[in-house]
C-alpha cells in the first residue's frame, strides 16, 4: 500500500468515526463502542476491496457484507453516507421515528445493507446460506461478515464454522472484531476466546490475526484471504472498544451509552486536531 492510500483510508475511517459519533449524539443514546471499534475495517472494505455499486446497490455481482454485530450499524451507515449509497441528511434521522436508518441493520430500508441483522450469533450462518448461493450461480462474488466477539459466545456461529470448512466457501471472508468487551463486562469474564486464531484454523479455516486498526495489516490479510480456492477465511481484529472517541475509547459502558451533542462535539474536535 503507498502512502496516498494509506491517508485516505486512514481517512476515511476518521470520516466514519466522526459521523457516527454526530449520529448517536444527536440521538441522545447508541452503541458508540462497537461501531468505532470496526470503522477502520469498513473503511479498508469500502475504500478498497468491497466491490458494490452505489447508483445499483443490489447488483447481482456485487459483493456482499453481512454485518452479523447489527448494533454496529451507525458506523456502517457513515461508511455508506460517504459512498454515496444515500444522501448524509439521512444520518441525522437515525433509530427516529420514519427513518431508513435503525439502529439495527435492516436490508429493507437501507440501500447497500445486505442483510437484516443483530440478533447475535445469526449473521454467519446467513453468510454462509448467500456463500452457497453465489456458487451455485456460478456468481464470483464475495462474502464478507463481521461477528463480534461477545456473540462468539453463541454456539451457532461454531455450528456455522464447521458448515463452511466442510463446505470449503472460499467465497466467504470473515472478520472477528475482538475488542474484548460486550455488553455485560470483558470478554474475559464473561467466556474467554484465548487462542482465538487457533481455534479457527481448527475448524478448517484459513485463520490470521492483526490489529484491527492498522489499514496496511488488514489490507494484506484481505488480500491474502482472496487468493484461498479451498476454504473459508477468518481474520481476527485486535480492536479496542469506542477507538478514537474522547469518552469512549477502552470502556465496557460505550457498549450501549448516553451521549450528549457536548460530548459529540468534544469528541469530534479532538479527532480534527
């Protein structure tokens, strides 16, 4: 990667960041920490690998996202604002009454969703279904899939694991956003994921891990996912929770926190400077 595009999709994931954390301030409440936490994979997706359309979202050759950890939807929706899929003006309206932008994805009221999501553990095993159906079709497009790592916790998501390995979906690259929080405390506590990498290489995956806000290290793992004809890809991103936000980077509480437009807008002027 040279450097000009390493500045814009560092870039952009100051973009996304910033959007998102205007989004939830003006609604007052949001799931800030796991929205942040992924805005530099959306950025490398959306500024580099996703191929999709804007003028033609549901083209059949596109590439697909499912973003299994729904709630993360804010940080989507900027990603998306910024490609141009729909107008800015409808990040101003989100979780409000009319609005095409949930708090949860919903792929019948946003132009680029994919998949309706977040009720965690489902969205890999949906991958996995519109994997299989691309093959069928002949159709070279890819899947991508975002699962957190409290909804690792699900046994469906192993269940799902096994389907593609046996399946050998090399048109399926997922990621895992390990920040090490969910919504009742760490990761830690709560079901500990040690050795995260190795439990899906056992499972038949192509499996690496990086740090999750690294543009360079997720450009090359993607890159290098592509090139597998034999089995499924699952990269690990070493994240933090809320990463670039004044009062919610590293803490459990951003999972699901209050968020003033005071706070919104400190929190944007310290991303500017």
């Amino acid at each position: 990667m040279n450097v000009t595009e390493r500045a814009e999709l560092q870039g952009f994931a100051k973009d996304i960041r910033k959007l998102t954390i205007l989004m939830i301030g003006e609604l007052g409440v949001g799931h800030i920490g796991g929205a942040l936490s992924i805005a530099d994979i959306l950025a490398v997706l959306y500024g580099k690998h996703l191929k999709a359309d804007p003028k033609n979202p549901r083209a059949a050759d596109r590439d697909r996202l499912v973003l299994s950890k729904g709630h993360a939807g804010p940080a989507l929706y900027a990603a998306l604002a910024e490609r141009g899929f729909f107008p800015k003006d409808w990040l101003h309206t989100l979780n409000k009454g009319g609005t095409k932008l949930p708090s949860h994805c919903d792929r019948n009221l946003t132009p680029g969703i994919d998949m309706t999501t977040g009720s965690l553990g489902q969205g890999l095993s949906a991958a996995c279904g519109i994997a299989i159906a691309l093959r069928l079709n002949n159709n070279p497009a890819k899947v991508f899939c975002i699962i957190g790592d409290g909804e690792s916790d699900e046994g469906q998501n192993w269940e799902a694991a096994m389907f593609a390995a046996h399946k050998g979906l090399c048109n399926l690259i997922a990621f895992t956003d390990f920040n090490n929080a969910q919504i009742d405390g760490t990761t830690t506590d709560i079901m500990a994921l040690e050795h995260l990498r190795e439990k899906w290489a056992a499972f038949g995956w192509h499996a690496v891990e990086v740090n999750g806000h690294d543009v360079d290290q997720m450009d090359a793992a993607i890159s290098l996912a592509k090139t597998r004809s034999d089995r499924p890809s699952m990269i690990i991103l070493n994240t933090i929770k809320g990463k670039g936000c004044t009062f919610a980077e590293g803490k459990v509480e951003s999972h699901n926190m209050p968020v003033t437009m005071e706070m919104a807008n400190q929190a944007i002027a310290a991303l500017d400077a």
